[in-house]
C-alpha cells in the first residue's frame, strides 16, 4: 500500500501535509479524504492536492548511507 498526503492548493501556507493516509489508490485516498472533510469529490479537488507520498529507507539518524 501506499501513503497519501492532502496538501493545500494556497501557497501562502506552507507545504506542510494536512494529514496522512495508507490506501491502495489515490482515488481511495481522495475518496477518505472528501468523507473527513465532508467534502463531495468535487469540491475537494477545488481546495485540495492529494499526493503520493514517497517513502525513503534513509532516516536521519543513518544519513546519506
């Protein structure tokens, strides 16, 4: 499975993730997210960037390596 971040569209704020979910497809993940904020589909994709989310081995505590 993959991890879905909901981002805003307005950049005036920062490109901080609003919250974060494991779904097996982006349109899952658009789908949970519209039903938290109680959006229809629609109008989550006016307000909204649902993005996927790219998960590194690497932490900081490792580096580079």
């Amino acid at each position: 499975m993959t991890k879905y971040g909901l981002y805003t569209k307005n950049q005036a704020e920062s490109t901080q993730h609003i919250n974060l979910i494991t779904m097996p497809s982006i349109s899952q993940a658009e789908a949970y997210f519209a039903g938290v904020k109680n959006l229809s589909l629609t109008q989550l994709q006016e307000l909204f960037i649902v993005k996927e989310i790219n998960q590194s081995d690497k932490t900081l505590l490792y580096g580079n390596r």
